[in-house]
C-alpha cells in the first residue's frame, strides 16, 4: 500500500509527476490538450494549511485529464530532437506508472475518500455549524468510507470492469493487491478518525448533542431523554451560568418542561413545528429562561478554529503596517464588521444608494469658511459702511 501511495502521490503531485522539468513542460501540454479538443487542467499545489482540497484538486486534474496526461508523456519519451536521453527515462518511467491499473485504481479510491473528507472539512468550518452537527457529520463520514471496503465509489466503480480508461490501454492489474491496498487504506483512516475524535462519544461533548433537534427521539420514548446529559453540562458549565445569574437548580426541572411543551405543541418528526432555537426562544423563553440560558451558551461554541483563523486573517488584513497605530475599540469594530455582518450577496444596497443620491443630512465641515467668501464679505461690508457714512 505504501508503494501504491507514494505512485499515487508522484502522479498527483501539482498535477503532474514530471516536476523537476515542470518550465519546459507546461507550454507543451497545454499543446496537447489542444489537440485532443480537451479543456487544459493545469497543475496544482498540494501543499499548505488546505493540503485536503489541494491533493483532491490534483488528483482530479489527474483524472480528467488523463488522456492529454498520457498523450504528453508519450510525445516526450519519443523525442529524440529536443529531449534528452535522461528526460526521455524519467518520462518513460511516468507513463508506465500512469499506465499501471492498480496505480489508477488506488488514484480513483483515494479521489473518492479524500472527497468525503473534504466536504465534512468544509461543513465544520462553516461559522454556524455546532458540536453536535459535527459529531453526525463525522459518524456519516465513517460510515460512507467503510461502506467503501464492499461498495466502490463512484470514480473507482468506472474503472473496476474495463481495461481502458478514456480511451487509454490500461496494464493489466491484481484485483487481490488493490483489494488489500483498498482494506488497508480504509481500516487505517477509519482507526485514525475514532481515535483523533474519540472524546465526542463521551463527556461533556457528548451531551452537547441535545442542542441539535435532530438528536431528539420521538414523543413517546422522550420521558427520560437527556436527564443524564442535562445534569452533565450543568455540572461543567456551572461556574459560568452562575454568573451569569442563572439559577442551576430549576434548570432540570425546566428541562422536562421544555421537552413536554415541544412535544405537546407537535414538536417530533411528523410535526409542523420550526425546529430552530430562535422560535423556542420567543415561545418559551418566559417558561423555561434558565435552561434556554444553557442552551445559549453551547450554541455559541463553534465546532472548530476556523473563525479563529479567519478573525487572524481579517486582523492582519484591517490593522497592517500603514495602519499599525489603530486603536482597539476602532480595530473591534472593523473586524464585527468585516466578520458578523451579512454576506455580501445578501446586502441590500437600496438604502444606501438613495442616501448617497440625496442630499447630504448635516454640514460635513461646520467650522470651515472659504478665504474667498471671507474676503468678499469684508469688501461688502466696506462698501456698506461707505454708503451709510455718505448718507449721513
């Protein structure tokens, strides 16, 4: 599996494996994209803080371009005229590997789990998602890649039961070594998933589930749902909630409340209900105050650091080197700005454009006055004086 993996990652590595000699290449296979009417996927870096989406992003690249891929690589390692002898081996040794099945096959398995992973990074890095949503997004994620080890996915299943791959003739290839490569590779993902993550199935963690609706049961079976994990998060959060003048010892009691009014009001999977906080808060917030208190504060911790990052990113971006005396109240304001407001393509930009059409609302310099008006006004007043002392 090693083998198969380092090929795999010599083949995708900036979409090319041909690397070291990248500057002459690139003008050439652009060539031949051209050539066969086929859109140029050009390379991509697979290194980095998002290395996840980079090697899905060159693995991709790889796959629908195999063909111009191929085409370029045989092209090169005939070139007598302007390759040499030692360019012409390194491209002959690539396209036997590119040519391998069991190497393409373990490319279209990696594409299909690190297409997994990459949309359950995307879903926990989103500003709104919770503990709870994380801990579903993880077990659906598991489940999908060990359904792998009997199901192929869908990249490795257009390849299994053919011998050409976009019009390529494939070597042929050991169905047993790609079936233990592919078992190998699952098992190890799957074992580095529960124990990196293993804390959310226990604890504190695992009694923040009740702040997702969709970890509730039906009607029937909700008598004693979330007792045992209401008497945990009071336990760990007590501190805070007392002071915030929360009084923990009716929030049990409020907690069956809760749950009963829910339900009564239709509250369970076949029932009308809007299940959201927000419309639990305005019906129940003059019941049950102490416990949506509680549920308030496990809203507000985010499932992962990636609003910690980008609050570093927009700080850096706001307060740089030619604003580097910035205050900290003026700095706060920007980065609530630039961070809790809207997205952009939900701004409405009505008002803002009739405020800039009309007239402004004050004065924007009070205290300014033309040196031209002043000096017009003292002539004026000359002038003036002159007539009145004539007069007289």
């Amino acid at each position: 599996m090693q083998l198969l993996f380092r090929n795999a990652h010599a083949i995708a590595k900036k979409g090319r494996p041909f690397t070291d000699f990248a500057w002459m290449c690139e003008a050439s296979l652009k060539e031949h994209f051209r050539e066969l009417h086929m859109k140029a996927l050009m390379p991509t870096r697979i290194g980095g803080t998002r290395w996840l989406p980079h090697l899905f992003n060159a693995l991709d690249h790889f796959l629908r371009g195999y063909a111009g891929i191929v085409h370029h690589l045989e092209e090169k390692s005939q070139d007598t005229t302007h390759t040499n002898a030692v360019l012409r081996a390194k491209f002959k040794g690539f396209l036997n590997i590119a040519k391998n099945g069991v190497v393409l096959r373990f490319c279209c398995l990696l594409h299909d789990t690190i297409y997994q992973l990459k949309n359950r990074s995307k879903s926990l890095q989103r500003s709104v998602s919770t503990l709870a949503e994380a801990q579903r997004c993880l077990s659906s994620t598991q489940a999908v890649i060990e359904k792998y080890k009997s199901r192929p996915g869908p990249k490795l299943r257009s390849v299994l039961d053919t011998y050409t791959y976009e019009g390529v003739l494939l070597k042929p290839s050991d169905a047993g070594q790609h079936d233990k490569a592919k078992n190998e590779l699952i098992d190890s993902l799957c074992q580095c998933i529960t124990a990196r993550f293993s804390d959310v199935n226990s604890g504190v963690l695992h009694a923040m589930r009740l702040a997702s609706f969709q970890c509730w049961p039906e009607a029937d079976t909700s008598s004693d749902f979330g007792d045992e994990e209401i008497n945990k998060l009071i336990s760990h959060f007590r501190p805070l909630l007392l002071s915030a003048g929360v009084d923990v010892d009716l929030i049990p009691d409020q907690w069956t409340i809760l749950k009963a009014e829910l339900y009564t009001a239709g509250f369970s999977q076949a029932g009308t209900i809007e299940k959201t906080w927000p419309t639990v808060n305005r019906m129940l917030r003059h019941r049950c105050p102490d416990i949506l208190d509680l549920f308030d504060a496990l809203l507000t911790i985010p499932a992962s650091t990636a609003d910690c990052e980008r609050g570093f990113s927009v700080m850096k971006q706001v307060k740089s080197d030619w604003r580097s005396r910035l205050k900290g109240e003026s700095l706060s304001d920007l980065l609530k700005t630039q961070l809790c407001s809207p997205d952009i393509k939900d701004f409405d930009l009505t008002k803002a454009i009739n405020i800039w059409h009309v007239d402004g609302l004050r004065r924007r310099r009070p205290e300014f006055v033309r040196k031209n008006i002043t000096k017009e006004t003292s002539d004026s007043e000359e002038e003036a004086s002159s007539e009145s002392s004539e007069d007289i």
